[in-house]
C-alpha cells in the first residue's frame, strides 16, 4: 500500500465501553486502509476518581450488567463478575501516556488494548498501581518492565503530557461532533466522546467522526478526504486479518474484516474458519469473556 496520505486523532479512553465496542470499526479501518493511516491516540482521561459516576447512581453491579449489554448488542467480549467497587479513568490513562513516552506508539497501543481487555474482560481495579501491573503482567509485552511503567504514571512527564491530552480532548465545542450531539461537558469543557475521530489530510483539511459511529461513517469521511486511498476488499482467510492487525483480535473484529459492504456481519462463520486454521496449528483461541482471542502461532 501506499505511504501514509491521512493522519488520525482517535480520542479515547481505555474504560469507555462505547470505545471498546467500536472496536470491530477501527479494525476494518486497519485492514482496509493500512499504513495509508497513521493513528494519534488522544486520552480523554474520563474520570480522575469514581465519584461522579457514583453520583449519576452507577455501582458495580450496574455497570456489569450494562458491559453485557454492550457486548450482545455489538460483539466484543464482556466478563460478568461485577468488581468490588466503581473505578476512575485517569491511572490508566496515565500509563498509556507512559507507555507512548517511554516506548513508542506500537507500545502505547498494546497497552491501551491490554487495558480495555483487562477493564472488559476481568475483575481488576485499573486506578491502582498494582493491578495496573497486573493487567501488562495478563499480556506481556516484549521490552517492557510492567512494574517499571506501572510506577511511571506519577512522573512529571508523564502527567504533563495526560494533561496535554486531556486539554485537547476538551476543544470540541463549536465543531462537528458538538454540531451532531456527539459531545459531552462533563468537568466543564465540552470534550469530544470516546471514539471520535479527526481525519487530516496532508494539506489541512479534516472531517470529524464523533462518538461511536458505524464504519461507514469513517469510509465516507476518508472517501471525501482522499478518493485516491487504496481499499483492500473484504478478508477471505481470517488468519490474513490476524497478519495484518497490530494485535490478537477478537472473533467480532475478524468477523467484521471479512465482511462486504452492505453485508451481515457473520460472526459464526467466521469463527469456524477460525477454528479450522487452529485445528491446522495456524492460529491459537484464547477463551476471553463471552467470546475469544485469535492469536497467530
């Protein structure tokens, strides 16, 4: 494919069960486009602690029983076993932000999905030190000391850029994603929602996706941007999508890159390709939540 003709901003956050739900969208974005995009994650950094969801009445046992929704309304796996209590956002954005300065942006995105895997998926309070290293400790990194990155969130650096981030996400007022309801002020700032989107092209001009948005949304913003984009067609052999992703995907997110245009997402078919290429020694299932992860062996 061709080198990069469109630049990303993704604003999200790692306990935002919209972002994680968009995850098959995003996933398609990668299979399609390639390294025609080059990707800028943005933390939202949604909540420092937990009192203002436990002032909106969340509990634990609520927010349990809302991931399971999400998960049968769009496919990515969900635990069930409520946590002990509600959790802030904002350690775990910090240890992205660390991530991305101590190790780069492949490094920063493997520890953003390990997060969202851990947030969805287990029990563990991901605004502590400890099980924040737990989570990386689940799904090892190559070159990373969990401990070590799990320490480097209180680092000025660190917070300094969380800041940056934060201040960022909060610019969304007067443009698009306000324009469609798609905003949320939350602290006082009109910020944009996890997982919107700004695509740039080269020259300056950008569309907005904001908020969770189906992939035609983000096809029409790229095909408006730049009609020259190289398209590849839907998958055929699923373990061509776990070649071409930047990590183990989930059954939905292969479903969705093997899907048409205008076509069902077929998630049982897809999964028995799956199985097939495991039966081969191709790829490897792990069990996770309602569904599983691919990974290539």
């Amino acid at each position: 494919m061709p080198s990069t003709t469109i630049s990303l901003t993704h604003f999200s956050d790692p306990h935002c069960p919209w972002a994680y739900s968009a995850s098959p969208a995003h996933a398609v974005l990668r299979w399609r486009f390639g390294a025609q995009l080059h990707w800028r994650l943005v933390l939202i950094g949604l909540s420092e602690g937990p009192d203002r969801y436990l002032e909106a009445g969340y509990t634990a046992a609520r927010s349990a029983q809302g991931y399971r929704a999400f998960g049968r309304r769009f496919g990515m796996p969900f635990g069930g076993q409520p946590r002990e209590r509600v959790t802030g956002t904002g350690e775990a954005c910090r240890l992205v932000v660390a991530a991305r300065l101590r190790h780069g942006a492949d490094v920063e995105l493997a520890v953003f999905r390990a997060l969202q895997l851990a947030q969805f998926t287990t029990t563990l309070l991901l605004d502590t030190p400890g099980d924040l290293q737990a989570a990386l400790e689940e799904r090892p990194i190559d070159g990373v000391d969990a401990a070590a990155l799990a320490a480097a969130i209180t680092d000025s650096d660190v917070e300094a850029a969380y800041q940056e981030d934060r201040a960022l996400s909060r610019t969304a007022a007067g443009k698009p994603t306000e324009a469609q309801g798609r905003e949320a002020n939350t602290d006082g700032a009109v910020r944009y929602t996890a997982p919107s989107i700004i695509f740039e092209t080269a020259d300056g001009r950008s569309l907005e996706v904001g908020g969770f948005q189906p992939i035609e949304a983000y096809d029409t913003a790229l095909a408006n941007l730049d009609v020259t984009l190289e398209r590849r067609p839907a998958a055929t052999d699923p373990v061509e999508v776990l070649q071409a992703l930047p990590y183990a995907p989930v059954t939905r997110e292969v479903a969705a890159c093997m899907t048409t245009n205008l076509g069902e997402v077929d998630e049982a078919e897809a999964e028995r390709l799956l199985i097939g290429a495991a039966a081969e020694g191709r790829v490897r299932r792990e069990a996770l939540g309602t569904s599983a992860l691919w990974h290539l062996v």
